[in-house]
C-alpha cells in the first residue's frame, strides 16, 4: 500500500510565500517522476510543476519564475516552494507520482491541500 501525504497549505496574502510538502510512504521500491497539480473551483485540474529522477523540471506558463519544485529522494518528498503568489494560485493542490511498489508500477495521488490567496 502506498500512500501520498500533502501538507503546506494555507490562507496568505499576495505576494507571499507558501511551501508545500508531499510524503510518499509504504512499500515503495522506486519513484519516478513527481508532479504538482492545481485545482481551482469550476476548473480542469493542471499541471503546475514536475520533477524527474535525475531532478529534471519543468513549469506551467503562469508559475515560472515564481514556483521552485524539487525533491528529497531520502524522504520520498517533494516540495513546492511558491513564492509571490496572486490570487489567481487559489486552488487546491494535489502532488502525484510514479512508484514501483513490489512487482506493481502506478500513479498515486495525494488527497490535496488548500491553497488560498487573498486579501
């Protein structure tokens, strides 16, 4: 059993800071890539970050320059470090991963954390 855990999330103003963690646990043999996703109210969830194995990353048009992801292998973690967040980053954020768990290779999905920016 494998199990993704989000935490990091929270109300603040523009222009601030937040950093989201994402803990992968279990019987977990190898993880490869590692995404954050977002989801806004009345909205398609999309891809905000993601992250390889040997720590390649790429970016959503809106969060670059502005989001850092990155990973710990040791802890089975990835972060998503936001900074100068606008109102417009209000979403739920959901971290996903790939993971060879025994003799089984599947994505995982977080239960989410609440991102809120405003005034």
């Amino acid at each position: 059993q494998v199990q993704l855990v989000e935490s990091g999330g929270a109300l603040v103003q523009p222009g601030g800071s937040l950093r989201l963690s994402c803990a992968a646990s279990g019987s977990i043999f190898t993880i490869y890539d590692m995404r954050w996703y977002r989801q806004a109210p009345g909205r398609q969830r999309e891809l905000v970050a993601a992250i390889s194995s040997s720590d390649s990353t790429r970016y959503a048009d809106s969060v670059k320059g502005r989001f850092t992801i990155s990973r710990d292998n040791a802890k089975n973690t990835v972060y998503l470090q936001m900074n100068s967040l606008k109102p417009e980053d209000t979403a739920v954020y959901y971290c996903n991963a790939d993971i060879e768990s025994g003799s089984s290779y599947s994505g995982y999905w977080g239960q989410g954390t609440q991102v809120t920016v405003s005034s």
